[in-house]
C-alpha cells in the first residue's frame, strides 16, 4: 500500500491529473459553445432548424442557447475552483512540509548574452549551450 501512495503522491503524476481534468473541462465549455451557438448558427445559415425556450434568441428557425452556454462557464469556474481547493492546495502544502516547491512561481533565470538562450539558472557561470561564459548578478555572488 505504501508503494502505491508514494506513486500516487510523486510530483509528475498529480501535475498531469490536474492537466488532465483541466483538459476535460475545458473540453465541456468549448462542446457546449460549439452546440449552443455555433451549430445554430450555421443550422440558421442553411435553414430549417427547431426553435427552444431560455435565454436566447431564435435565427431562422435555429436556437442560439446562450442560457445553456452561460450555464458551462458557470460550471467550468465551479469545477475549477473545487479542483485548485481539493487536489492544488492540500497537494501543495504537503509538498512543501516534504521540501519541494509544486505549482509556484518559476525559479528565476538569466539569459546568455553571447547565444540569447533564456532559461539559465541565476547562478550559473556558462551558458549550457554555447559554453560562453555568463556574467553572475551581483545578488547571487559567493564573494
């Protein structure tokens, strides 16, 4: 069982679930704008359609469902705050009684002068692609 926890808590995972089920909410709101007002939309264009009741509008026959759509973004925002308050934040705070910073700000980096290629660490002394040397902040020095 203590196996499974320690696969189940690594960094990589949690990390892709909450993509994960970002993704699929997102997913939800773009299928719901795609049937509640684009098909309409393109139904009214062509002609023929079925009409509806709620907040919206009918265009050549076509139900254009704003209610609908209104009502997924509602949702989407409702989903993710419950997953940033459930899996981010408890998730999170483990991490960091662990010592590992999760889901925070970018470490800071510095940028080659010689090849601009960004992304170097503060304190690094070459660059790791060209091997130029690269000047260290005054912040960050050991002097």
């Amino acid at each position: 069982m203590r196996g499974f926890k320690n696969f189940l808590m690594q960094g990589e995972l949690i990390v892709i679930a909450v993509g994960l089920v970002v993704a699929l909410a997102f997913s939800t709101l773009i299928k719901s704008f795609s049937d509640s007002i684009i098909t309409p939309l393109i139904n009214s264009i062509a002609g023929g359609g079925a009409s509806g009741k709620g907040l919206g509008w009918t265009l050549n026959g076509q139900r254009i469902n704003l209610g609908a759509f209104i009502a997924s973004v509602v949702y989407f925002v409702v989903f993710m705050a419950v997953v940033y308050y459930v899996i981010v934040v408890p998730y999170r705070r483990y991490m960091q009684r662990r010592g590992t910073t999760v889901f925070g700000a970018p470490a800071a980096s510095k940028e080659c002068p010689s090849c601009l290629s960004a992304g170097l660490p503060m304190a690094a002394t070459k660059c790791r692609y060209c091997s130029s040397d690269v000047p260290v902040p005054e912040s960050t020095s050991t002097t």
